[in-house]
C-alpha cells in the first residue's frame, strides 16, 4: 500500500510533485496535485487509475511540460518529447484536414522528411485500421475513429513512451476493443505505455502496473497481481476498497443513478468526491 | 523551423478554407465593381473614383479579415484543445505563435493581394490610368493588416477573441491619428501629458507613414526612403507584438 | 396549416414594405443649406484616405449640384464644398472645372477664382486650370485691367508643355485688347514663329492691325521682333506686312 517508489531504471519518475492552480477573479488558489510519488519502469503498461478529479490528467499534463508543477520534481528519462506519444482526452483535432493530412503535420512537427512523413502516415493509417478513411476530413470521423487517428498521431514520431489520457471513455464495444488491441500491440513492440482510465475491466486486462490516485496523491502503486492478491473478488472491489467509499449507506449500484455531471478536474476544494456515473459497473 | 512551417502551413490550410473568408472577399470584389457604378456619375471620372474607393474597400476588407480570423486563431487552438497535440511535440510556445502569424499572412497575401490584382486589372479594363502604384498601395495596405494581425494574436493570448478583435480594429483607427498624437506630445500641456502622448504615440503603429493610397490617383509624391524606413519600423513592430504573444504563451498552461 | 399562415405573413409584410416605397410622398424638398466639414478636420483624422473623402464629396457635390440648378437655382454650400474637395485633394484638376463652372451658377465667382488660383499653384504642370482663370476673368471679371489679367493667364498656360497653340494667340489677341501693343505685337510673332499656317496667317493678320501705318514706322516697330525668330522666317513675316518688300 505504499507509493510507487522512483528507481534508477525507471522512464519517467515524479517525486513529490504537487499543483495549485488559481481560479476566477479573486484567484482562488486550488489545489490538484499533493505531491504525486510515481515512477514508470521500461516496457510498463502503466494504469493510472482514480475518481474523476482525482489529478490524473493533470499528473500527465505535468509529465508532457503542458503545465508547470508548483513543487517536486519530473525527471523523464528520454530526449525531450521527441521520443512521446501522447493522446488527450476527448481529442479534437483539426476537422478541416484529413486523416492522412492531419499525421503528415505531425509527422512534420517532428521534423521528419517528405518520404519518412507519407511512410509513416500510411504504416500507422494501417494499423489504426483507417486506411479507408484516409482521405476524409476528420470532421467526418466517428468518435471511435477520431480516437485510433489520436493514437496513431501519438506514435507518428516512433516514441519509447506513450501516454493515453482515458483513451476508451465514450468508446463502444468495438472501438474499445480495437483500442486494446493496439495498446496490446504497443506493449508488445516494447514500448512504455501509461494510460488513465476508470474502466477498471481494461486495466485489469491491459496493465502490468497501476497506480491510484485520489485527492491529488497517489494511494497505492503496484503490480495487477499484486492488486488482485489484495482483492481475490477484482479490481473494482480492490478500487473500491482502496479510494473508499465516501458516501456510507449508499451502494454502488445507487451512486451510478445519482443525477448530475461528472466535476470538473479542478472545481471544489481538491478533495473531490466521487462522482455519480463513474462507477465502474 | 521545420515546426513553424508546419504550423503556418496548417493555418494557411485552416483560414483559407473558412468559409466566412469567402463570403467577405466576394463582398469586397462587390464593393470594388460598384467603384463602377460610381464612376459613372463622376462626370469621366471612373478611374480615379474606382482606384480610390477599390483600394479603400481592400484596406477595409483587409483589416476586418485580419482582426476577425486573427482574434480565433490562437484561442480556436486552445478552446478546441488542439493545443495539447502541438504542445505534446517538441513545438515551442514562440514556434507556434509565429506559426500562426505566417499561416495567416499567406492567406492574407493571397486575400489582399488577389483583391488589389483584381482592382489592377479593371482599372486596366475601365481605363483612366491604370497605375502600377495601386499594385504598390495594395503591399503596403498588406503590411498594414499584417500589424493588425500580429497585435490581435497578441491581444487574443490575453483576452477574449471579441475583445481581441475590437482592440485590433480600435489599433488600426488609432494608427490612423497617431500623429495628432504626437501633435498632442508637443503642445505643452505639462510635462505629464506630453510624456503619456509621446508614449501612445510610440506604443500605437503609425498607418499613416506607409500608407500611399493617395499617389494611386495622382495625389502625392512619395519618399520611398521614408517609407522603406516605416516599412521597416511597421515589421520590427510586428516582432515585438509577437514576441510578447509568445511570451504570454510560454507562461499559460493547459 | 402554420406553414401557409407564416407564408401570407411574409407576404403581407413584402407587400406592405413595397407599396409604401412606391407610393410614399415624394422626396422633401433638400435643403440647400448642407454642413461641410473643414478640410482641416478630414486631414487630421484620416489623412490616409483624404482623397477618398474627396472622392465622396466630389459625387456629392455633382448631385447637389445636378438637384438644385434644375430645381430651385439655389447653392448656398456649392463654394464649400468645392473648397473642401480641393483642398483634400489638390491635384484633382477636374473638381477645379466643375467647381468652376458650377460656381459661376452659382453666382460666387470671386470664391471661384481664389478656389481656382490654388489649383494652379497645385498643378504647375496642367496648362486647363490656368487656361480656365483666363476665361474666367476675361469672361466674368469686371474692371479695367481684366484684359491684361486675362491675358496673363492665357500666356501663362500657353507657356506650359503640351498646351494649345491657340492659348498663345488668345493671350496675344487679348494682351493687345489690354493696351500692351509692343508686348502683343511680340507675342504675335512668337505665334508667327512657333505656329501652324493657320496661326501664321492670323499672326500676320493681327500684326498689320497692331503695327503703324506708316512704312518708316512700321519698319522701326517691326525691327525687336526679329528675335523671337530664325532670320529666313523674319524676311517671310516682313514680306507679308509689307506689300512692296520685295
């Protein structure tokens, strides 16, 4: 039940790192991060697993330089992010391009040739299984087909570490499974993946390692089976278990009927609850 | 480098295909035939009324595109979050900006250029001396809704596109008077006043010096020296707008 | 049944907006008292696109011309309105005639002539606007010295490149009108030298009017002119003033 300790191997290793960010006019200060312990060891399926708000988005933001941490350290062991891949949430891309466009610019943004460019463009459109569609604007994809075009622009520069931000949220059964598949093929090619998620089936069948956020810090680190010898019943039971169940009296099954929204990442007082319609079912 | 060509590429791609880019350059091919119409109670007037108005109706066309597309363009990036996708890669804030700048300038030269071709050719039509200084006025009207473009990006990585954009328009009237700002500088009015005019009058781009619309219809002798001199002033002016944009940038997160 | 309904709605509307676009009184009466602004003002807030202010007011002013001569004769504002356009555009020669002509209608001549005498010191180049002073002073000027007034802005134009031959014979004819005989006698054989046969004929014409009778004085009053030409051209002029030259 410890925090994931950082080693000398590992990829990426946070330590201690913590976020305040400041809202509205008064700039309230908020507090996302509480000082995230984390590390990511060669050749990891990293699951980051947690309620929404939780700071698992923001944990990848702090990792790729989108945001700055207030404290604690980010050593990721690579060339600058000319060796990561990444895909955020709900992507939105460019809907005036196409498909094969669309990784062609970033295949150029990688500084990459004409020749390697349209190489690349091709080989990933395959393996995505869009070589159909390569030629249609994306404004035409379906939700599924925008998230296989956002994990193939996040391999275009061939990357050692790839992070998903809950790459199968919204998907349908076969746009999930396709994912899989290709987080699958990632780890078989021996890259690193780390992916968020709160569909605890697919961490369960994809991870090798997780990690559970709440509240901004990381409450336990460790191995899938390590989980499961904890919780012999499933992860979901481990989950529970492990973040807790903040509101007594209330199962489960009820919470998923709750009305409302899912909070926002860094609404409340950084101490968010968990939210209705999150729980895996 | 590789990046910025990538970005302005991608913008080019993005502005010219807007569909409201469309609409306004046909509206502006309009307003510039209508030139036509007007000639024709100018008593044989039609070639100074056409090249007159025509190069009015492109600085204004101009400028709106420039203040309406440019506010969108670094907010469109970060509201549709495909910002995460640039910042991901090995892109920098300053690569980005300038980027976009680039992206927008091209669309903008074929925008304006294509507008001040056109008006080059009716004159060329219509006759009453077509003169190759609309095709001169046309580039410096260009460089004008350049500096409105690189002051917009700026002002969008600050406020909000609207606002953006109405500050933009609101720089390019002010660059219009900048002058009688200085006049203001100069009246001694105490040393309080005449110090903030002569800042305002530094901080707001002077449209004036380079504009020669008026030697299109015969109307003035330009110096080229001074205007190669403002022209220079104009691009300097553009950088240091879209270093502070990229340095606004480089603070924000996502 | 709402689709229909909406349907006549749009067209009552359509109806109602034309028939009343049709049918509404004619336009008032315009005033022709108009506000024009100072030029002054124009040139400090736009300076950049003074001459397509001008250009606005040059159409307007055409129309407010056309409106009120035909109507009733009055054109209070006309002389400001000239002013203004000239004075943000100072090389638009053709607001120079118009206003000219439609100040003359307008019964301000002197305000013509000030507006026109700028336009000449604009364009040092157009010899019409010059050429137009002339007409104007000799045509509707008053006083003893119009002639020799007028005859200086003739031979000024005259003496711009590219101007008519016929500017140098009016400034002669009118130079001679004004009581300079020497000085019209000179400029007739300037136009003797420089011109067509025609004008060699009226040169010739002219100078026997000028010239004495008498052959001893018309010999000595002859004499400067032979400056103002090649030696061969003078003994032809000599030869058609003097019947028994030869």
């Amino acid at each position: 039940m410890s925090p994931t300790s950082p080693e000398a191997q590992h990829l990426v290793s946070l330590s201690g790192v913590t976020k305040t960010v400041h809202v509205g006019l008064r700039r309230r200060p908020v507090t996302i991060l509480r000082g995230v312990d984390l590390a990511v060891e060669h050749g990891d399926v990293f699951g980051l697993i947690g309620p929404n708000g939780a700071g698992k988005t923001t944990t990848v933001k702090v990792l790729l330089g989108l945001m700055a941490p207030s404290g604690g350290s980010v050593d990721l062991r690579l060339r600058g992010l000319g060796a990561v891949g990444y895909l955020p949430e709900n992507p939105y891309f460019y809907d005036y391009l196409s498909g094969r466009e669309f990784l062609s610019f970033c295949a150029r943004l990688f500084g990459l040739g004409a020749g390697e460019r349209k190489a690349r463009a091709d080989r990933l459109l395959r393996d995505v299984g869009l070589e159909a569609a390569a030629d249609v604007h994306l404004r035409k994809y379906s939700k599924g087909m925008l998230q296989r075009i956002g994990i193939a622009q996040a391999l275009i520069n061939d990357p050692h570490l790839v992070l998903l931000d809950e790459p199968m949220t919204g998907l349908d059964p076969i746009g999930r499974l396709e994912v899989k598949r290709i987080i699958q093929r990632l780890h078989d090619e021996g890259r690193t993946v780390l992916f968020n998620s709160h569909i605890l089936a697919d961490v369960e069948e994809l991870c090798t390692r997780i990690a559970v956020m709440k509240g901004g810090r990381i409450v336990w680190g460790g191995t899938v089976a390590e989980a499961l010898t904890d919780s012999p019943e499933g992860l979901e039971a481990f989950f529970m278990r492990v973040v807790g169940d903040e509101r007594p009296g209330v199962s489960g099954d009820e919470r998923a009927r709750v009305p409302g929204g899912e909070p926002d990442e860094v609404a409340g007082d950084g101490q968010p609850e968990v939210a209705a319609g999150e729980t895996p079912s | 480098m590789n990046q910025v060509a990538a970005i302005a590429l991608n913008t080019f791609r993005e502005t010219i295909r807007d569909r409201v880019l469309t609409v306004i350059v046909l509206f502006a091919l309009v307003m510039i035939v209508a030139g036509l119409w007007l000639g024709s109670i100018s008593l044989e007037q039609q070639g100074r009324m056409m090249k007159d108005f025509g190069l009015v109706a492109v600085t204004v066309f101009g400028v709106i595109v420039a203040a309406f597309i440019a506010a969108t363009l670094v907010r469109k990036e970060v509201e549709k979050r495909t910002v995460f996708v640039l910042f991901s890669k090995p892109v920098s804030r300053a690569a980005f900006v300038v980027g976009k700048f680039l992206g927008l300038a091209a669309t903008l030269a074929a925008v304006v250029g294509g507008m001040g071709l056109f008006l080059f050719v009716l004159t060329l039509l219509v006759g009453g001396g077509a003169s190759g200084m609309v095709l001169v006025a046309t580039a410096l009207i260009y460089l004008q809704v350049l500096t409105v473009v690189a002051v917009v990006v700026f002002f969008s990585t600050v406020t909000s596109a609207i606002l953006a954009s109405m500050l933009g328009l609101g720089v390019f009237v002010a660059g219009q008077l900048s002058h009688n700002v200085l006049s203001l500088s100069r009246v001694g009015a105490g040393a309080i006043t005449e110090a903030v005019s002569w800042v305002v009058f530094v901080v707001i781009p002077n449209f004036n010096a380079v504009d020669v619309k008026a030697a299109a219809v015969g109307e003035m002798t330009v110096d080229w020296g001074s205007v190669a001199l403002w022209a220079g002033y104009l691009v300097a002016y553009m950088a240091v707008a879209l270093a502070a944009a990229s340095f606004v940038m480089r603070r924000k997160e996502f | 049944m709402r689709r229909p309904l909406a349907l006549l709605a749009i067209a009552a509307c359509v109806t109602a907006v034309v028939a009343y676009q049709v049918t509404r009184p004619a336009r008032a009466e315009s005033d022709p008292r108009v506000f024009v602004p100072s030029a002054q003002f124009f040139e400090d807030f736009s300076p950049s696109f003074r001459t397509s202010i001008a250009d606005a007011y040059y159409l307007y002013m055409v129309q407010y011309y056309g409106e009120h001569v035909e109507t009733d004769q009055r054109l209070d504002s006309m002389a400001d309105l000239v002013d203004l356009v000239t004075r943000l555009s100072p090389r638009f020669t053709k607001a120079y005639q118009f206003g000219t002509f439609a100040l003359l209608d307008a019964d301000e001549g002197a305000r013509a002539y000030a507006i026109l005498q700028r336009g000449v010191e604009a364009n040092p180049e157009d010899w019409g606007l010059p050429a137009l002073a002339g007409f104007l002073v000799y045509g509707f000027g008053e006083g003893a010295e119009k002639e020799r007034i007028a005859a200086e802005w003739y031979a000024r134009a005259a003496a711009i490149e590219g101007s008519p031959i016929y500017l140098d014979r009016l400034a002669a004819t009118l130079t001679a009108k004004g009581g300079e005989e020497e000085k019209a006698a000179l400029m007739w054989a300037q136009v003797y030298a420089d011109g067509d046969k025609y004008s060699r004929e009226k040169a010739v014409a002219a100078l026997d009017g000028l010239l004495p009778e008498g052959k001893e004085e018309r010999m000595r009053a002859v004499a400067p002119l032979a400056e103002t030409m090649p030696e061969a051209m003078f003994e032809e002029l000599l030869a058609a003033l003097f019947e028994d030259y030869l």
